[in-house]
C-alpha cells in the first residue's frame, strides 16, 4: 500500500503536458509544417529558374506536393480533433486526481491500482503522438519522393546548356 500523495506530481505532469498538446496548434502540424517547407522551398527555386525548358514540369511537381499535403491535413482533421478532445479528458481525470489528493493525501492505494491510475494518466500523450507519426510518415515520404524528382528536373536542367 502506498499513499496516494507519492504519485501527485505524475497526475500534474499528465495534465501539464496534456493541457500544452491540446492547446498549442504548432504540435499537431509538425508533420505539416515541415511539409510546407519542402514545397515553400521547391516553389521558391522554382521562380528563380528562368528560361527552364521543363518548368511546366517542375510547377506540375510542385501541385503535386500541395495536393499530398492538402490531403494529408484533411486526413488529419478528424484526427487531430479526437486527440485533442482525449487531451482534455486525461487533463480532467488529472485534475480530478489532484483535487482528491488534496482532500486525503494519506489515503492508501495497492500498488496494483496506483500502476493502473498513473498508466491511465501518462500513456496517452505517447500514444497520440505515435499515431501522428505513424500518420504523417506516409505523406511526407510522398512528399520527399516528388522532391527528389524536382531535384532531378533541376539537375537535368542545370546540366543541360541554355
């Protein structure tokens, strides 16, 4: 048996770090944001070829990439929602547990039930962010694909005497 008030900085830390990942928008479109990059960054040497015989090629490439990383965040939507929606929960059930440790922080728990309430606590938070992984590896390797084929158009071109 183990009193409860050993594990109240668990149940702060969940609701901590589960409050920062329902809050911040940043941490959802990591996956995006890096996405935005590689076409921000084709699109932008893209415009710097001038006179490039296979530009049609290279803006065709391009839209592709947008086309991969709107479908990827549309994908992602309904996701990022039920995540955010579970943050909350974890944040409440969290708190919930603070404010009971509050009332009776000597009240005594095995140590079977103490392991099931902290899982409950911390295991979401990698769980959600495996899953956004897991998600986005697809898209972005789709992604680095088309940027390896506008890398090859560019090098043909630059190899290629005007």
């Amino acid at each position: 048996m183990h009193p409860i008030s050993d594990f109240s900085n668990i149940f702060a830390l969940s609701a901590g770090v589960h409050i920062v990942y329902g809050l911040l928008r940043d941490i959802h479109n990591l996956p995006l944001a890096l996405i935005n990059r590689l076409v921000n960054t084709c699109r932008h040497i893209e415009k710097w070829t001038v006179g490039n015989q296979d530009k049609g090629l290279m803006t065709s490439t391009i839209m592709r990439m947008e086309l991969t990383r709107d479908r990827h965040e549309a994908a992602m939507r309904p996701y990022i929602r039920v995540f955010v929606s579970l943050a909350a929960v974890v944040v409440f059930y969290s708190t919930g547990w603070l404010v009971l440790l509050s009332f009776d922080p000597q009240y005594q728990v095995s140590t079977l039930w103490m392991g099931l309430w902290t899982s409950l606590a911390l295991l979401p938070m990698p769980l959600l962010a495996a899953i956004t992984f897991a998600l986005s590896h697809r898209a972005i390797a789709q992604v680095r694909a088309l940027e390896r084929e506008f890398v090859k158009i560019l090098q043909k071109n630059l190899a290629t005497p005007s």
